[in-house]
C-alpha cells in the first residue's frame, strides 16, 4: 500500500497586525500627501501603533536585553543571507533547487528575503549604541517620534505643530498636518481603552 504524502500548506502573513481600520488609514495616507494605498507604508504605521500598544500592555524590557536581542538577529539574518548567495553552491544545482523548494513549499521568494535580509543588517549598522537602562520616553512619546519619522521621509518635511490660544475652547488649539495624524491614532488608542495613565511608563511586568 502506498501512502500519500500530506501536502503541508503554509500561511504566512505579510505585515504587522492592525489596529487602524482602512478609512483610518486613507485619512493618515492623506495627510502625508499619499493618493493611493500604499501597502508598505500602511504596515509601517501598523507596526508602530501595534508596537504602542504591546508595551502598554506588557511593559517595556530594559535596553540592554533588546540591544542583546537585536545583534543576535542581526547575526543569523547576515549569516542566512551569505548562505542563500554562497559562490560554491551557487555554482551547483543545489542551492537553486533549495530555493525552487521554498518557493513551491512555503511561498518564499528567497530573491526577496535576501532584500528584506540586507535591510536588516543595513538597519543595525545605521544603528546609533544605545547605553542601555529604560527609555527615558514613555511609549506614547516614542509612537510620536516614529510617526515624525515617517512623516519627514514620506513628505520630505520635518513635522510643524502651528498653536493658536484662541481656537483652545474648541478643542482647535493645535492644528497641522502632523497633529492630524496624531488625532486619528489618538482616537483609535482612546477607542481601545488606552487614556490618561496608560500612556505613562508601565512598570515591566
């Protein structure tokens, strides 16, 4: 009796878990001058607002522990990009039959895991040392500087808050492309139960 072999399907999800529903999303895409969906640009938002709301909830670990963390990633992505582009082998069948598996298998374009693997190693290597000890920002204050992050690499524009006294009594007392944006993810974390105290530091839990 011959057995069949189980075919073995994969789901391998592209980007970060959302918080923010499309309709929130076109309005910060729109703010930045974006026209049209723009997928990456909508994961890296999506990642932010999912990195907020994560270290809400769980605390944020010391420094030192994410930098010990970081370099071990950056050491096997280097090493699985070399392996993925090694001269011997890619002088054999061998590893393009490995990379016609993965894809056929899982749905992997190793072409473009290579990409994704010199991004990481590019990200560590731009890096600045950090010392280590707690972030002296509360989670709500770093989700805002790498929404200024996005928004000067997205419009070329370093991120302006225009104030007027006058407009405070209606809630209008800052105004700007940027604060806009803050305001719809201000509203979705609200939304989640996430006000007040929950944007202070959270203990690590």
């Amino acid at each position: 009796m011959v057995r069949k072999k189980k075919s073995v399907k994969l789901n391998i999800r592209r980007g970060p878990p959302s918080f923010l529903n499309d309709s929130e999303l076109a309005q910060i895409e729109a703010e930045l001058g974006v026209s049209t969906p723009n997928e990456v640009l909508r994961d890296r938002i999506s990642s932010c607002v999912f990195d907020y709301y994560w270290s809400v909830q769980h605390g944020m670990p010391p420094q030192s522990q994410v930098n010990k963390q970081l370099v071990a990633i950056r050491s096997a992505a280097y090493k699985l990009n070399v392996l993925l582009s090694d001269p011997v082998l890619s002088r054999s069948e061998t590893l393009e039959w490995a990379k016609s598996h993965l894809l056929r298998r899982c749905g992997i374009d190793t072409n473009e895991l290579s990409v994704q693997l010199d991004a990481i190693c590019d990200e560590f290597d731009d890096r600045k040392p950090n010392k280590g000890g707690r972030p002296r920002s509360s989670q709500w204050e770093e989700l805002i500087l790498e929404l200024a992050n996005i928004f000067e690499e997205t419009t070329g524009k370093k991120p302006s808050v225009t104030e007027n006294e006058h407009r405070t009594r209606f809630g209008e007392r800052y105004s700007g492309a940027f604060v806009r944006i803050a305001t719809v993810i201000d509203r979705s974390t609200a939304a989640a139960g996430l006000r007040g105290s929950d944007r202070e530091q959270q203990p690590s839990r």
